[in-house]
C-alpha cells in the first residue's frame, strides 16, 4: 500500500476530483494553503495499492496544469516606488508517495 498526497491549485482541483471518481480512485479533499504566493490549494490523500500508484499518478499530471500568471510585487507608495507587475508560473502538483504499514477501513 501506498498512501499519496497531492497538492493541487483550486483551479484544477475540480477536474481531478471528477477524474478520481471515473476512475474508482477514493481521495479525501482537504482545503489547503501554501506557497510564493500564499493561494488556496487542495490536497487530496489517496490510499492506494502499489500496482495502482502509477495510474493515480498519472491522472494527478493530465489534469494538473502549469500556467503563467501576474503578481504585483509589494509597493512602497510612501516612497513613491511602484513597479511593474511579475509574470510567474503557477500551478501542477505537488506530489508526495509514502509506504503504509497498515490500512484499515471501517
């Protein structure tokens, strides 16, 4: 067994969650925060068998997409100091695999 977090932006978190449930694959959705910017995100933990890793995994990348995004940098406008806004890649996953000891539903 083996038990995988994925951290995900909110903008693909729906598309993942609908894909887990085509696909028979039980997460649990967790709200999440964190990163350069400090955006929500979600956090799926899924339990899975070994020879299911690689599938799940795949379906975390197909629907998790990098994109390109503007931040405006923090502005001293006491000192008259204003800059241009940054253009950042956001987005994909985060993705963490661990080993289980033991699974136990109830």
């Amino acid at each position: 067994m083996k038990l995988i977090y994925a951290i995900v932006q909110n903008k693909d978190a729906g598309r993942l969650s609908k894909k887990f449930n085509e696909n028979n694959v039980r997460a649990t959705k967790l709200a999440s925060t964190g990163g350069f910017l400090s955006e929500d995100n979600t956090t799926f933990i899924i339990g899975t068998e070994d020879e299911k890793v690689d599938s799940v995994l795949e379906l975390i990348k197909d629907c998790s997409q990098k994109r390109k995004e503007f931040v405006n940098p923090v502005v001293n406008s006491h000192a008259g100091e204003f800059t241009q806004p940054l253009e950042i890649t956001v987005g994909g996953a985060i993705v963490f695999v661990t080993p289980v000891d033991e699974f136990k539903r109830f």
